[in-house]
C-alpha cells in the first residue's frame, strides 16, 4: 500500500504532522533587572530570543534560584514577542533586599537558562504615620496654649 506523504490542494501543500520538525531549542535570556517602585513592590525586565510561551518569574531574597522553585512560588505571563519583557512584584517586605529570578518555557515545553538579577533591590522602608489622636493632642494643647 502506498503512503501518501503530501497532499495538494490548488497550490498549497499540506505535511502530514510527524514530518514537522520538532522544536528542540529552548529560549534564551539575558539582561534581568530588579527595581524597587515602593515598600511592597518592585519592577523587572528580561529579554528573550524566543516569542512564544510563558515567563516566570520571582522575586526573592536568595541570589539564586532553581527553575523548580522559580515556577512554584512567583507568578507568570505570557510572552508574545522576542526582547524585552516587563513584569512586576508585589507582596514584598519593606526594608528588604530582593533579587530578581526569571525561567521560560515555550510552547514545545523547552526550559530556558534561569537569570537573576545583581544587584539586588531594596525596597523602600514602610511608610509611618501618627495616629490621628496623636495629631489632635497636639492641636489641642497647641490652641490651649493660644488662650
């Protein structure tokens, strides 16, 4: 029995799915950045040469990350184009230095290179406040002294 391998229809040729190439290469990054934007959140940047699945990414306190730990504990996105993709951190400790770790896999299920950010960022300390019976003890012994 003869296989069939191509079909024609008009002009277009289809290739049966097995005769695809696989995708074996996996996404490259570089570049990853980490930038304090307040007391509980941060901004990060990452390229990739790879236009297509999904960027994790974590901040944390360690230099270093798995891939594992990477994927399980931060968030992620998706990626639609090659170069610089932005994300951002929240849930961080004010007064606290974080790197930046970032993975991606794409849509054949290639792991990327983990990159971290260096330096790390620290955000900035949280933000205090008087009481507001404080401020009005104040106001008051202040007009009392007024009289």
């Amino acid at each position: 029995m003869a296989r069939i391998s191509r079909i024609f229809v008009g002009k277009r040729r289809y290739v049966p799915a097995e005769e695809v190439a696989a995708d074996t290469t996996a996404p490259v990054l570089s570049s990853p950045t980490g930038t304090k934007t307040g007391s509980t959140t941060g901004s990060g940047t990452v390229s990739t040469d790879e236009g297509n699945g999904t960027l994790y990414y974590y901040a944390s306190t360690n230099s270093t990350e798995t891939a594992a730990t990477i994927k399980a504990s931060g968030e992620s996105q998706a990626v639609t184009a090659t170069g610089v993709q932005n994300v951002t951190f929240s849930g961080l400790s004010p007064s606290t230095s974080y790197f930046a770790h970032y993975v991606q896999d794409d849509t054949s299920s290639n792991e990327s290179n983990v990159v971290s950010s260096s330096p790390a960022f620290t955000t900035d300390a949280a933000a205090s406040f008087a009481p507001a019976w404080a401020m009005n003890a104040t106001l008051v012994q202040s007009l009392q002294g007024m009289s």
